[in-house]
C-alpha cells in the first residue's frame, strides 16, 4: 500500500469537536494551545474550581501533541550530561524529578480517568553501535545516576536485529497513543468545567487587569491569567523565537516481517533513530522516527527516503504503511521554559522549548503552570526560568542559530528565482520573482495554480516548499503555512500568507 502522509494517531483518533469561541466573554483563565502542555494545565486549573476557557486554532493535539513517537520518558537521549556540565547536577536532577513526575501524572490520569490509550510501561534505552560512543553512554549513565536517576548501564541488547555497544537503560517507563490520551484529559477537563473551543485562533493579547485575548474572527474573550501553550509563544514578548530553533523531524511506521522489538530505543547517531513498537488491529508495526533539521532547509522527501533506506537496512521490512513529521522548538542550553512570559508580568504564562520530549516533561510544564496561575506552591516553580539569558550556556548555539536566521532573512530577499510559476507540475511549488515581487507559487493536483506572498507574515523572512507535506515553511523561526491559501498551521505567524493579488 501506499503509506499515508498522515499521523497514525491522528488516522486513530480524530476525537470529538468543539465549538468555534464566537461570542465576547469573561473567565478566570484563559489557555491557548490544545496540545499537551494546555490541556494539561486546564484540567488542573478546572479541578481546582476555576472558570476555565481553553482556545485551539485548530483541532485539539492537531499540532505536535498528535505527531510524535508516543514515549513517556525521563531518559532524553544525552541531555543529563549536558545539562550537568552548563547548569550543575541541581539542576539536571530537576529536569529529571520533573520529567518523572511528567511520566507518573501521564499514569494517574489514564488509571483515574479509564483512558484506553495503550499505555504500557517499557524500559527505554540510549543506545551506541560504535566503540568511540562508548564512553558517551557511560558519562551520560553516570550523570544520570548523579542527578538521583535509576540509570542503568548494559553492554548488549539482545531484541535489536544489530549490535550494540553500550546503552544507558531507565527501567519504567512508558509509551501509549498521545491522541486518545490527549482527548481523555480534554473529555475530563470539560466534566470539571472547562469550556473548549476550536478552529479559534488567538491573534493578540493585551495585558491587564483583566487580560484581553482577540481572536481572528473578532470575539474577545477577557482573564485574570493567560497560559500561553502554542507550543513556540505567538506573542513575541520574551523573544522565544530568537532563543530557540525549530527542527522538522520524521516517522516512518514499517510492517515487519518478523518479530518487532518491544523496548523502546534512541541512538546516539547524528541524525539519531528511534524505535518502538506500535500496536494496531491488524498487530505491531515498528516505529522509526529520527532524521532531524532545522524547519524549512531541508528537502523533507529525502528525509523520508535516508529514514526508510536506515530502517530497511536493519530490519526486515515488508511495507511502509504510514509516514508523519513533527516540529519541536530546541533551546540553545537545552533546559525548558517554565513560567511567566516576559519579566514584566505574570499575568502572561508559558512553557516552550521542551526540545523532543513534550510528553513527560509537557504534562510537568501544564501542571507547573497550572500551579503558578492558582498562586500554590510548586516543587519546579524555578527551575526552569524563562528570564535566563547567561551567555555562559549555550551562547554559541544561540549566535549560531540566530546568525543563520539574519543571513536567510536578507539573503533570502536578493535572491532572483528565475523559474516561473506557469512551469510547475501538479503537486509542485517554488518561490518565484525577484525583491518586492517574490510568490510563493503551488501548483494543486487539479492543476490550479495558487500564488500567495512568499513572505512569512511573522518577521518576513522567505518561505520555502515543503514537497512532502504541500506546506510553505519558513527557515528562520519555523511558522508554517497551507500550500493553497496560505493558511498557518504552525507559529509563531497567526496571519496567514496573504495572496498575490493583495
């Protein structure tokens, strides 16, 4: 069969829908963002008794929440390590006892809710297949131990059809569907009284007494306190954009012709590869995601490609039977952000930067924030500042990154596209035009062609095509837009691409 270019989870569980927000009202709290960290955060702040209003652009976990690999872990590849060395072993603990507490509230709730998500508890590995990675694996075994970690260290794992060298084992663990967890928490947040509206995008927040947050079809709605859980902050204040990158990565989900191994895995490759199993009625397939870069500089159909090529290389793969992309927001330290949106308020909240591992450590970040809002003592509440700006950690990265997103900015506006637009094929789109004039051009599979500005309604900078998933990106700060109206799909943008014509 022809693999779909959908998430499976998503394919699984579209879930329910909510009401558009259409008419001006008051709250207690206000949440944007349906994903992990803002459902999360409002079932918390609804429990508690609070008169909740949660705003989704689009669909409930239609963003990274509903296409990832589905683990719940402590273990994240080789942070501990890195976290040690810029921060101290203080604070990799927190990130550790945070992302744990992540992965126990992930369990109560499937077990206090009865949500049928295959949870399952599973050991999780980062592993090497080189001698030279050895030593990495060991130091990040021992980091992880020190920062009081049930870390183990094995020199073989029996289940891989390949050989490994050494791998750092957390036992515990968990995988499940994100989705059905997700609408779980959403179903039991709207019991406690929480009201959730969809396809209602926020556009603007003014701080206040009390905060305004406009939507894009012009309703207002009024709070005491704005969680802000879009994944990258569509408010500008506090520069997230310029103090993380965005990185497409892939998933490729391989019917086997024999056994699918049952643990789940991380090599420490650069790209790296993940694994885990992924049960369906029609029996397991083997997850493989990886092949990691920066939004809008790749060509996404090659990742697929090199991420199927690695996969059949070490499996016995029979088909491909789906294929998906996520987005995550990489800080240049590599430690998340966790609180008050900019130093001047704290009417304004917000949890980004969560790197790849948004399930464990999202669902600590929805409960800090929820614990922040109600004004209640919280074990993490600084341990994840979002004012740090330490040139000691993670300064070259973070002038790197920001380097690269200056030069694609003004380079990007004196390049010449010679192409035109009447020569694309069916499925195909370019940026063509020169300076002022410059389209984003997409040629439909009925054959219409469709011309939007190519300039991303953020900060400018010039989108790119996304072959493989018909999305225009942009290479600076990662918002994406629909290839034939220009519609956003991802932020920090909450314009759409205007059209040619205006």
């Amino acid at each position: 069969m022809e693999a779909s270019h959908r998430s499976y989870w998503t394919v699984s569980a579209p879930g329910p829908r909510y009401p558009a927000f259409e008419a001006d009202r008051s709250c207690d709290f206000a949440v944007l963002g349906g994903g992990i960290v803002g459902v999360t955060a409002a079932l918390e702040l609804s429990e508690a008794g609070a008169d909740v209003v949660l705003l989704e652009s689009r669909r409930v976990g239609s963003g990274a929440s509903g296409y990832n690999t589905g683990k719940v872990s402590s273990l994240n590849g080789l942070v501990y390590q890195q976290l040690v060395k810029r921060f101290g072993t203080e604070t990799a603990a927190a990130y550790g006892a945070a992302s744990e507490a992540g992965l126990g509230g992930v369990a109560a709730n499937v077990e206090r809710f009865g949500i049928d998500c295959d949870f399952r508890r599973k050991p999780n590995f980062t592993y090497t297949e080189s001698e030279d990675g050895r030593q990495t694996i060991v130091a990040e075994a021992e980091a992880a131990r020190a920062a009081g970690l049930g870390a183990g260290l094995v020199g073989e794992v029996n289940e891989l059809p390949f050989s490994v060298t050494a791998a750092v084992r957390f036992d515990e663990q968990a995988e499940f569907h994100p989705l059905r967890y997700l609408h779980g928490i959403a179903a039991a947040a709207v019991e406690a009284g929480c009201a959730i509206h969809e396809h209602s995008r926020a556009v603007g927040v003014a701080e206040g007494t009390p905060c305004r947050i406009e939507t894009e079809d012009g309703a207002t709605l009024r709070a005491d306190r704005v969680i802000v859980a879009t994944h990258l902050p569509v408010l500008d204040r506090g520069l997230y954009f310029a103090r993380t990158h965005p990185e497409r990565s892939y998933v490729v989900a391989a019917r086997l012709r024999g056994e699918v191994p049952q643990g789940m895995y991380l090599s420490d490759e650069s790209p790296s590869h993940s694994l885990r199993a992924l049960p369906t009625a029609e029996g397991d397939l083997l997850m493989v995601g990886g092949e990691s870069h920066k939004t809008g500089q790749s060509d996404a159909r090659r990742r697929y490609a090199a991420l199927e090529e690695w996969a059949r290389e070490r499996f016995d793969v029979a088909s491909i039977e789906y294929r998906w992309a996520t987005q995550d927001h990489i800080p240049a330290d590599k430690l998340p952000f966790v609180g008050p949106l900019w130093p001047r308020g704290e009417r304004l909240l917000t949890a980004t930067g969560l790197q790849k591992w948004g399930l464990a450590m999202g669902t600590a970040a929805g409960a800090i924030l929820g614990d922040l809002a109600l004004e209640r003592e919280s074990a993490w509440a600084d341990a994840f500042p979002t004012t740090r700006l330490d040139p000691r950690h993670g300064a070259v990265s973070f002038l790197k990154e920001n380097a690269d997103d200056g030069a694609r900015f003004f380079l990007g506006r004196l390049a010449g596209r010679r192409r035109s637009a009447q020569d694309l094929e069916p499925g195909e789109g370019a940026v063509v035009g020169d300076g002022l004039g410059q389209q984003a051009a997409y040629r439909d599979e009925e054959g219409e062609l469709h011309r939007l500005s190519a300039r991303c309604t953020h900060l400018g900078c010039i989108v790119s095509f996304n072959a493989a998933e018909r999305t225009w990106d942009c290479p600076c700060h990662g918002s994406r837009f629909d290839a034939t109206d220009g519609a956003v799909i991802e932020g920090p943008a909450v314009r759409p691409l205007r059209s040619h014509s205006e």
